[in-house]
C-alpha cells in the first residue's frame, strides 16, 4: 500500500512539479502525518526535496520515474484499456508501439491474443517499438515479429531515443501506432512527457495508417508538458470511462473514434 501511495506521489510531481500536504492528503486520503512521512521517504531516496508544507522534484536529479513505479497506479484501468486496444489489431498487422506502462500492457495482451495465434503456425502479428522491455515482452512468442529502433537508452524507462530512434521508425510502414501519452486535453489535445518522447510518437504516428491512444480515465483532461498530436491527428482513443465535456465535445470535433473498454 505504502509504496502505491508513494508511486501516485511521484506522479504528481511528474505532472506539477511539486505538491503540498495538503494535495497528497486530499488525493491519496492520507493524513497530514502519513502525508508527511511520504514525502520524507521519497526525500530520504533523493527522489525529492522536502520543502516548507510540502515537496518539489529535484531540479538537477533528471529523475524519471522507473517503469515498476508507474506500473502500480491505475494498473487495472492499464489492463483494461490494452485488452480493448488489442481488440482493433488484425492477423497481419504491423503494430508501432511507444514506451509506457499501458503500452506494455498492450504488448502483453497482443502476445496472448488467441485471434492473433493462427492456428498453422503462422506470423500473427509484427510489433515495431523502440523500447526494450515491450522487446522483451513479445520477441519469444513464435507468432511475432519484433522490429527495434536504434538509438539511446533512457535507463529508467528502457526507451530509445535520439536521431538514431528517429531515423530508424521513419523507414517503417506501419497498420497502426499505439501511443501511451500522459494526458489527453480539449485544447492541446495527447501529451507527453518530454519532448524525446513526443518526438519518437509523432514519427510512429507518421508513419501509421491509423493512430490509436491509449489513456485511462485519469488522463482525461491532463496535460503534459510536451505536446504529441493534435486530436486531428488521432482516429481512435482507447479508455476505460467515456470522457466528460469539454473533452468529448472536442473528441467529437475531431472525428475521433471513443472506445470503452468492457467495465467503463
């Protein structure tokens, strides 16, 4: 329980930078006192700096937050959104794939997929990424094909990235992008990270016949400090709960397909 309210505490600092007692309390629904022992924990592993009421991601850590952190919030929405996902890849297709934790998950579920094991043994499906873990998740099953980027290894993140990433995914063609983001807004539309990040999606998305997002309902109007696309530039949002005005206006506006998955 401790290390999930400590997770959900970094990914509020991922998004604000910085948070109060009082914001961790009224989100986690703690109290001051295990608000306060939270942030000192994640202080004390210099993940952090404890400052006057609350704490603030170290400026000069280039902290980013491990794959096993983020794995742990809103895991069974993840689950849920990737089963969907993998709903709308066929035999055949060529799947591009970002790093992330629903991203993965997505890369699980391909792999398990019965409509995507022909029975005569032959190749289900081809999974582009340029993240290592996704690689691993995928590469044994004998009905895939895994295609990696080149590129730099971002260590916590197992992601490659750079000019090398870059160039190596615009040579592909893919059926379909997949891209994890950090939030999906009316007005800016997906979001991500950094912009390594927004940079190899974009180059996934372009070399796409179709590009599907995946968000669970928590990223529903958040935005990250990097845009992605333009909701123009995506056909199909895959999340576990329909999205709330002004968000499904503009999802509408756009043209972009709603999926819910089974529970939403």
């Amino acid at each position: 329980m401790r290390q999930q309210r400590l997770a959900r505490i970094l990914d509020l600092l991922s998004r604000d930078g910085h948070v109060t007692v009082a914001q961790v309390r009224e989100e986690l629904g703690t109290s001051d006192a295990t608000a306060r022992r939270d942030l000192d924990a994640l202080a004390q592993q210099r993940l952090v700096v404890r400052t006057h009421g609350g704490a603030s991601v170290l400026a000069s850590s280039g902290y980013e937050r491990p794959l096993a952190d983020k794995a742990s919030v809103h895991a069974e929405a993840k689950e849920a959104v990737a089963r969907a996902a993998v709903g709308l890849v066929a035999v055949g297709d060529v799947v591009g794939l970002n790093g992330g934790t629903t991203t993965t998950e997505v890369a699980r579920e391909l792999a398990r997929a019965d409509h995507l094991a022909p029975a005569d043994g032959s190749r289900g499906f081809t999974i582009v990424t340029n993240a290592l873990n996704i690689a691993v998740e995928v590469a044994a099953r004998p009905h895939a094909r895994v295609v990696m980027s080149g590129g730099t290894v971002r260590p916590r993140s197992l992601e490659l990235s750079g000019p090398a990433a870059r160039r190596s995914l615009e040579e592909v063609v893919l059926d379909v992008a997949v891209l994890g983001v950090e939030g999906v807004d009316a007005r800016f539309g997906a979001t991500t990270a950094d912009a390594g990040e927004a940079d190899i999606g974009r180059t996934l998305a372009g070399a796409a016949r179709r590009v599907v997002v995946v968000a669970d309902a928590s990223k529903h109007g958040r935005t990250g400090p990097q845009r992605l696309l333009d909701l123009e530039r995506v056909d199909v949002l895959v999340t576990d709960r329909a999205p709330e005005q002004p968000l499904a206006g503009a999802l509408a506006d756009a043209g972009v397909r709603v999926v819910v998955a089974d529970g939403g």
